[in-house]
C-alpha cells in the first residue's frame, strides 16, 4: 500500500512548487512594476471605478436660478416623477418653483398677520391673499401647461381582453 501514501506526496509537493511559483511571479512583478500593488490588495478590475450609490431625490438637472426650500423641494420632486430636459419646459418649471416660494412667503405673512386686518372703516381681507390665490392659479396653470396633470393609467395585471374559447358564435 506504499502508492497510495506517493499520491498524496506528489500532490503536496505539487501544491508547494505552485505556491514558489506564484511567489517568484509576484516578485518579479514588483521589481517590475514597483507602484503598483501585487497580490491581495490588487484590484480585479483595475479598469473600473467603484460603484457609487446615487440618491433617487437627485434629479440630475439643476434649476437656472437660485431657488427657496419650497421651490427646490418642488424642482426635485417634478423632475424625478418626469425628466424635464427641454429648454421652455425647464423655463416653465423654474417660474412655477419660484412661484411657489412667493406662495409660501405669502402664506407665512398672512399666517403671521390674519387673515382679515382691522382698519378704521372695519375689518378687511388680507392684502396678500389676492397675491397668494393668484400665485397658487399660475402654479396650476403651468402645470397643466406643462402636462404633469395628465398620467397615464396603467392596468395593474393581466390584460383586459379575453383569451380561450369564446363560444360558437365568436367568429361571426
């Protein structure tokens, strides 16, 4: 039973001539290319970048014109739901954020003031709430302009229309 005790032996010795192998190539590699890493730390694909994980709020197109909280929260949410990438639309979309940053401001005066005032002739309406009722209008206007109004419906499932036998009078 002395060949079964050599197979293993030629296997090992087998093992350690390719580990002296590996060894002496990565040594000439280094004298070769000394900048470079060799061994665990070399990349597999050194050609690649790292992924990155990219945040799905980012919208990718920024707006033309410095915009508020409101109006930047509102570019980001359109242009992630629909790609705006025309030059009127991005025109369009950057007057109705800006829009919307007046409407708020406007809102937070009346929120602070009342929205009725007290004058020597009795109480009025708020100045401000024409402004705000008007701004709100032009934000849906543009909208609508802009198609964001309109989307398309989806059937969830399977198709609507039928398939199998329909019965004796199906092809007439």
């Amino acid at each position: 039973m002395g060949g079964g005790g050599r197979f293993f032996q030629d296997q090992a010795t087998l093992r350690a001539r390719w580990r002296l192998r590996v060894v002496e190539i990565k040594k000439r590699l280094v004298r070769k290319f000394p900048e470079q890493k060799v061994g665990a730390a070399m990349a597999r694909n050194p050609g690649k970048p790292p992924l990155t994980i990219v945040d799905p709020a980012a919208s990718g197109i920024s707006p033309p014109r410095k915009l508020g909280q409101h109006g930047l929260s509102l570019w980001n949410a359109v242009q992630s739901a629909y790609r705006i990438d025309d030059v009127g639309g991005i025109e369009l979309l950057a007057q109705v954020c800006a829009a919307q940053d007046r409407v708020e401001a406007l809102a937070e005066a009346i929120n602070r003031d009342g929205e009725t005032l007290h004058t020597r002739n009795g109480p009025k309406a708020h100045p401000a709430l024409r402004d705000e009722l008007a701004c709100r209008a032009f934000i849906v206007r543009t909208l609508e302009r802009l198609g964001l109004n309109v989307e398309t419906i989806k059937p969830m499932g399977r198709p609507s229309y039928g398939f199998g036998w329909k019965g004796r009078d199906a092809d007439e």
